[in-house]
C-alpha cells in the first residue's frame, strides 16, 4: 500500500478535478531553514485559487488546499518561481515514503562527501593558521615576513576555492535563489560570511599595501574552509535526523500485508493486497496479515490489533466480527468478506489522518513564523551595525577586528533552530501518538489537550461496553443456577430485547442448551411467560411477581442490592413459585477504572454524562471512580452540559461515539470521538481513539503534554541560543573580560543548533506513558 493521501503524501501529480475544494502534497527540494519554508507558503498563499498552504520543514512537504480555479501544475510552477523544486511523483510501482527516504539519504550522501571533501582541506589550512598551537611555529616557513610564509597563503588561499565552490556551493545556490526574490535565508548569512573572510584574506596576501597599516593584512582563509565544513556536517546530520521523525508513518504504511488469498471459483489464490476489490471472500491462515477490512463469514479466530489500535490483548473474532487490515491473525483460520480496500480502509485512513495532522501548525508556530521571516535581514542589520561600531571603536587593527566580527555574528546566527522547534516535534508526537491509536486532527487539537481541566466521559460505550451482559444469578433454595439461566434463556431464545440477547449469550458461554419454549407471550413493560418442558415460566420485574401473586420476599433484599449497584434485576417463576434472580448490566471496560483513576493523576476533573436514572448513574459512578456525574441527561442536552462548564470557566474535554455525541464533541474544548473497528474518520472529534479504550485518552492528554513540553524546550534552546549567540559575537562583552568569539566556533555552534533541535524532538520516540494508577 501507498501512502495513502487525496493524492499521495510524497507526491506532486495533479489530483481529480471538481468543485469541491482538493488537496495536495508537494515534497519539496532545496529547503534548508525556515526562511526557506516560508517563502515557499507565501508563493503558494499567492496562487491564484489557493485556499491554504502550509510548509513543514521537518518533512520538506507542502499541503495545499485549493479549488477549480487553480490552473494544472501551478503549484509547482509557484514553487519554482520562489527559486525551489519539487521532486517528481513517484511511479506507480514506487512507495512515495520510500522515495522520500532514498532522496534524504542521496541529500545526507551528497552533503557527507562535501564535508569529507572541505574537512580534507581545512586541517591544514588550520594547521597553517596556527602553527604555534601544532608545533610549527620553530620553522622558518612560518616566520612573519618571510618569502615561504607569502607562498604558503597563496596555496591556501588556492586550496579553499574549490572549497567554496563545491562544497559549499549548496550556499551560494541558496543565497542566489534567496536574492532574486529580493529575501534572505540562512545560505544567505553563511554564504555573506564565508565570502568575507575569504575576500578580506585574498587581498591580504595579494595586495597587503592596499591596506592603510600592515597589522590590517590579517589572513582568514581557515575562517572559510572551516566554516563550510562544519556547517555541512551540521546539515548532513540534520537531514539524517529529520529522517528518523518521519519514521512512525512510515512503520504503519509498512504494516500492510503485500499479498492477499482470494476464494476464486472454489480456489485459492493469492495475488497483491492492492487488487483486492469489494465484496471478494479471503482466507486468512495463522500468522497471517489481513490484508484488507472486511466482516468474517466462516471460521473463528484471536487477532492481534496492537498495531492498529494500540491495545496489546488479541481480540476474538467470529462470523458477523470486523476484521481491520494489517492486523495478524494468531490463531485459527477463517474467510472474510472484503468491505473497504485501498485508499478506503482503517490503515490507509490512519495515515491520511496523521499526514494532516503532522501537516499542521501549532497557534505558537505563528509567531514563530513571523519572527523567522524578519531573522536573516535582521542578523544582517546587526552584523554591519557591528562592523561600524568595531571599525569606529575598536582595538587595532579595527578592520581586521572589524570583518571577523561581522563574519561572526553572521556565522553564528541560526534560523533553522528556531523553523525547526515545533514542526519537528508535532511531526514525532503525532507519528508516536498514531503508534498508540490516538489520531489528532491537527495542531490546534494536541497543543489545546494538554490545557484541559474537565473531561466529560459519555457512560455507554465509553465507560462502559454500551451492550447489557448478564452480571449475576442467584438461585432460590432448591434450585440451581444453571437450571435458572437455562429456564431464562429458553423463554428469551426468540426475543429480540438487548436484555434476553444478554441472558441467552451467557447461556451459550456456559455450554448450556435451553429447550424450545412453547405459549410465548411478552407483557410490555413487565417481562415474558411460555411454557419449557412443562413448567410455567414467568420472567421479569417485581410488578410481574406482584401481579401474579408470587412472593419474592427471600430474593427482595438481592434485588435492591442488585440495583444500587446499577444492575437490573429480573426474577424468576417456576410453576407460580420463585425460582431465582438474575441481573443484566452494561457492564464497565476492564480498562476504564484503571484509565480513570490515571486521568485523576493527572490533575483532571472527570465528569460522567448518562442518560440513565441518578441512582444507576451513582452506582457507575462509584465503581468507575468518577468524580462527578450528570445524570437523566437527553442526548440533545449533553452539548449544553458542556457548555455549563465551559461557563464555570473550565477548559472542556469531551469523550463520546462521535454519532450520538457529536454536537457534545463539537461544543469541547478537545473532542475525543471512540472509534471502534474500521471506523476511525469521525468528523465531529478532535482526536480519534482507535481503539476504542479509555486508556487511548489518557495516552492522549501524555502525548499532548509530553510533545508541547517537548517543543518548549526546542523554542527555548532556539531564542536563548540566537539571543545569547549574538552579542556574544557582535564582541558585546570585549571591553568586559577581553574575550572574542572565533568564527570558527560560531560555525560549530551554528552547525549543531538546529541538529539539537531535531535530536531533542526525536526523544519523543522513546516516550512511555506513565505506569498505571493502582
């Protein structure tokens, strides 16, 4: 399977025209900073019919919205006019994610040989710089004035041109591309830099006279050679870490089973996942991939759907049961029907989900943007502020001190630390939070998660399974239990009622077999009568009993408890004797007490909203662990209790089936919709949970927080980084201590800035959530 996107995640081919609004993804070529990515978004903003364009640095991929008005490949040629590339579509045989990943690793070998190439050439250029530091100063080679010493510069000087020209041409071409639309980037500052030094050096030693005092003549050749080289290390390293951040999407589209077994005429026969069309029967055998959604017509089998849903217990599954593709099959055989294939199923939704999301901007991102789009000018501003203060104020020789200060703060200041902070962080959270089965819609929604304060859970299906189970069978004296269930099941085998489906399952479980009833006759309201193997059999509540003249007193008190624990209690007469009792429940998820009380622990009030009596809700309640509850709640309702907290001046989560729910999931703060099977695209929710477990939402609110302090960090690092770096080069605290930043430490701080960026987001993959709450 393809990524999977309205047109491909990595794919620049023209999608089907309508006119409705479209999508596209363009993987963009030659970005290498923020500023780079901002003036790709602005040429696409400006695209006639373009409705939104947002560029991700961490993935080199923009996603542009547009309409009918927009001409065939005026996107790319937007891209193109802004002096950047788009990579072509990959061929239909290619995996867009691979060729993604094979261009970053062509980039990262490319950008490794021209470091290799200029580190080669600036050790002894370094070594000629600074003999004294390497020995060399005792030769007479190296002696000021000296003819040797004259030949020496001219060959270094010789040596870093091609230095300058292809290892560090990437800069110029970035800088040229920069200047034609009158902008200025990061290859703009290195490229300014490095060409300083280099022309100051050259004059030095061709035409020293030139300057007015000889101290002027200072060389700067190693400046140049060795800026080029580590700044290059810096970008390789980078590209090889911006790699690793995509690597969760590309793990799920890794999860799809390549072949599929189709039934054809009787037979077997196995052919490529992707040519599996609707309604076609597979088998699947154990150890098997299911290679496509569907519903199980013969056979039983334990699924393995940690992958999809995060949930790591197999499933069991039996005919009428959804099977989701991707997900393996541990034990058993059995065939399906093919339901959704290609673009439409669960694995392929997931990743169109988490494209977007990762696509999207956080509101802090904003200003980061705006301050990214003013950085390079402004450093430039700043670096001739800082040559005139030098070359009015400075020590002797002024423009020596002059021109390495201003190379310096040029060198040192990196716009690519702060482009890269959020971007590359929501890219790893939203990848890490697919791994778990927790989908965000977008940025908004994981950076408004981590601020709620209330979180509304919907009782049935969230809390709780949202069908009735049979919880409890008391049999009177002289009776058994399985003679009671086996009475109930045979009068409630026909019935449709949620509660006898309950009875007659949990007859079923146990291996019992009622017998076939005969008289059948439902009293609305009350319960059921018919005749099994001769007996009289009556089943239902308390009036029934009453009204037929049967005591119940010795089962009365078990009934009330029963109830105060949220359970309906049924009796049950044999021949107008009473013969048992038994209770159906929608019964609470394993997971959910547990789920709860971690939500609790993380400082969150948490509120359960039913439709059910005050009395059943508080019985839930006490058993879930629940802090408060709404109860006699209409569904229609459930989005103005929202809003009442939202009124109380909380900040609102609300978790439901997305359906029923929806207005509810709309009016919160952060919508969290349970998604169950292969239905994960709920519109009306801010995050979707896959797997349908309470403990996807606690996941959730962890990855939020996890992934918002994570990019704190990464803005903090950025501003303090470029806030502190520049002073310190512009030689603010010279007159203090005496001390000068060497450009050639400006470079390798410069080089490695964004590259702990990137390392600090991609920590997020090894993010565990806390241990559960006992």
């Amino acid at each position: 399977m393809s990524a999977p996107d309205t047109i491909s995640t990595v794919d620049a081919a023209r999608p089907r025209r309508g006119a409705s609004p479209e999508t596209a993804r363009l993987d963009i070529k030659g970005m290498h900073c923020a500023g780079c990515a901002a003036a790709v978004e602005r040429a696409l903003k400006a695209t006639p019919g373009v409705l939104a364009a947002a560029v991700n640095p961490a993935t080199d991929i923009a996603t542009v919205t547009f309409d009918a008005r927009t001409p065939a490949g005026e996107l790319e040629r937007a891209v193109e006019r802004a002096g950047y590339g788009v990579r072509p579509a990959a061929r239909e045989s290619e995996d867009p994610l691979d060729r993604q990943q094979h261009e970053r690793e062509r980039e990262y070998r490319s950008l490794w040989r021209r470091f290799v190439f200029a580190a080669g050439i600036a050790v002894p250029v370094l070594i000629v710089s600074y003999p004294e530091l390497f020995g060399l100063d005792a030769w007479g080679a190296f002696h000021k004035g000296s003819d040797s010493l004259w030949w020496i510069w001219r060959a270094a000087g010789l040596a870093t041109v091609p230095v300058l020209a292809w290892a560090g041409a990437q800069f110029y071409t970035g800088a040229w591309r920069a200047l034609r639309h009158r902008q200025a980037n990061m290859h703009t500052l290195i490229a300014v830099g490095i060409s300083a030094a280099w022309l100051y050096s050259t004059v030095a030693v061709i035409a020293p006279s030139i300057f007015p005092k000889a101290s002027f003549a200072q060389v700067y050749y190693d400046v140049s050679a060795v800026v080029v080289a580590l700044v290059t290390l810096g970008m390789a390293l980078e590209v090889k870490a911006k790699g690793r951040s995509s690597e969760a999407i590309r793990k799920l589209v890794g999860l799809q089973a390549k072949t599929a077994r189709v039934i054809r005429d009787g037979q077997e026969v196995d052919i490529p996942a992707e040519q599996v069309i609707v309604g076609d029967e597979l088998a699947v055998r154990p150890g098997e991939k299911v290679p496509v959604d569907g519903v199980i017509v013969q056979g039983e089998s334990s699924l393995d759907e940690s992958m999809v849903t995060g949930e790591s217990l197999p499933v069991e599954k039996g005919p009428g049961d959804e099977v989701i593709g991707a997900t393996i099959n541990t034990s058993g055989a059995f065939h399906f029907k093919a339901v959704k294939v290609g673009q439409d199923t669960a694995l392929a939704s997931i990743v169109r989900m988490v494209g977007d999301a990762q696509a999207s901007k956080l509101p802090i991102q904003r200003v980061v943007d705006q301050v990214s789009g003013i950085f390079a000018p402004a450093v430039m501003i700043v670096a001739v502020a800082a040559f005139v203060v030098w070359f009015d104020l400075g020590p002797t020789p002024v423009l020596a001190y002059a021109v390495i200060v201003a190379v310096t703060v040029l060198i040192i200041a990196c716009p690519c630390a702060l482009g890269l902070a959020t971007p590359t962080s929501l890219t790893v959270g939203m990848g890490k939070g697919a791994e778990h089965g927790v989908l965000f819609r977008g940025g908004d929604s994981l950076q408004a998660a981590r601020q709620l304060e209330v979180l509304v859970l919907d009782k049935t299906g969230t809390i709780t399974h949202g069908k009735p189970a049979l919880t409890d069978v008391i049999a009177r004296a002289g009776a058994s239990e399985a003679d009671v269930l086996t009475k109930a099941a045979a009068v409630e085998r026909d019935s449709e009622h949620p509660l006898a489906r309950a009875i007659v399952a949990a007859a079923a479980d146990r291996g019992l077999a009622p017998a076939e009833p005969s008289g059948f006759r439902s009293l609305a309201g009350h319960g059921v009568q018919a005749q099994v193997d001769g007996s009289a059999v009556l089943l239902g509540n308390a009036k029934l009993m009453a009204d037929s003249g049967i005591a119940v007193d010795e089962l009365q008190a078990h009934a009330e408890r029963l109830a105060g624990e949220g359970k309906t209690p049924m009796y049950l007469a044999l021949d107008g004797r009473a013969a048992g009792l038994m209770a159906v429940a929608d019964t609470i998820k394993p997971d959910s007490v547990a789920a709860i009380a971690k939500l609790r622990a993380l400082g969150l009030e948490v509120v359960m909203i039913t439709g059910d009596n005050e009395r059943t809700a508080q019985a839930i309640a006490r058993q879930a662990g629940v802090d408060r509850v709404l109860a006699e709640v209409l569904p229609q309702d459930k989005a103005h209790e929202v809003q009442r907290l939202q009124l109380e001046g909380a900040r609102v989560g609300m978790v439901g089936d997305g359906v029923n729910d929806a207005p509810a999931l709309t009016q919160a703060d952060v919508g969290f919709a349970i998604g169950t099977g292969s239905d994960v695209a709920i519109e009306s929710s801010d995050v979707t949970l896959v797997g349908g477990s309470l403990a996807a939402v606690v996941m959730a609110i962890e990855i939020s927080r996890a992934t918002m302090r994570n990019i704190k960090q990464n803005l903090a690092g950025a501003f303090v980084y470029n806030g502190a770096g520049l002073p310190i080069a512009a030689g603010v605290f010279y007159p203090l201590t005496g001390l000068l930043l060497s450009p050639l430490i400006a470079a390798a701080a410069m080089a490695f800035s964004s590259l702990t960026v990137v390392s600090n987001a991609n920590r997020l993959r090894r993010f565990k959530p806390r241990e559960a709450v006992s």
